[in-house]
C-alpha cells in the first residue's frame, strides 16, 4: 500500500473509531463511577479478616474486622475504584494517636463500616481487600445479581 496513501487516510480511520474505544458504554449511559466514599471505624470487633457487603440502589456499603498492629489502629479506607473487574473496596489502618504517645504492642481488632456510592450504574461484583497486620488479602469477591 502506498504509504502517502495511509497518512492521509488514518485521520479518517480514527475519526470513524471515537466512541468506540473507550466511549460511552452501548447502552448510552455513561460508564459507572464512584463518586463518594466515607469509612468509619467502629471499635473492637471479633472476627478479623472478615467482611460483608449489601447494596441499595446506587450505595455499595461494606462491613467487616480487620487487624490493626497495635493499641493506635483503627481502620481506615485505603481507597475504593472501579475496574473492569468491579468495584474493589481497600480498607487498612492508621495510626489514632500523637507521635509521643506509646501503643500497646499487641494486635487489636478493628471493626468498620464503609460506604461507596457509584453513580451511572452498579458493579458487577465488589472485591474487599484488607491491607492489614499480616500482609494484603482479599477477604470478600461477590458477584451481584
């Protein structure tokens, strides 16, 4: 093919490609986003590494226990994002506490509620990830109807 051929034509081939690669969803709605977050710490819990998640409409809300490292941990929201995969939820621990305070050396548990709101549609599934004490782990993957 002639080269001076192709140069002219790509304009007109990408031209024809917008809206195709990375436009609007087919439906014509635009493609879901978060567009609020909030997480708070409710105290001691029992059962760490563990989490639940409900929907209604278009809020995403998660509960669970995560391990903090020491007296000075709650949880926190590490972020929250939508991927092609779903929503993934992060929820971690930070530090409650002044930098001339001494914590307690031991492992706590920390309970925690977080709230996602996803506007232009709902994820196909949620994936919780604790970034806690022990490392990283996915501690709920639920695919919703």
């Amino acid at each position: 093919m002639d080269r001076r051929l192709l140069l002219r034509a790509l304009p007109l081939l990408v031209a024809g490609l917008g809206g195709c690669v990375g436009g609007p969803r087919g439906d014509g709605g635009d493609s879901p986003r978060v567009t609020d977050t909030a997480l708070q710490d409710t105290g001691r819990c029992s059962e760490p590494e563990t989490a639940s998640v409900t929907t209604e409409g278009a809020t995403v809300e998660v509960r669970g226990c995560i391990t903090g490292p020491n007296g000075c941990a709650v949880a926190s929201l590490g972020s929250a994002a939508l991927d092609d995969d779903g929503l993934e939820v992060i929820v971690t621990t930070e530090r409650d506490a002044p930098p001339n305070v001494a914590c307690t050396e031991a492992l706590v548990y920390r309970g925690y509620e977080a709230t996602v709101t996803v506007e232009d549609g709902r994820p196909g599934s949620v994936r919780v990830v604790h970034d806690a004490a022990g490392g990283r782990e996915t501690v709920v993957d639920v695919t919703l109807s």
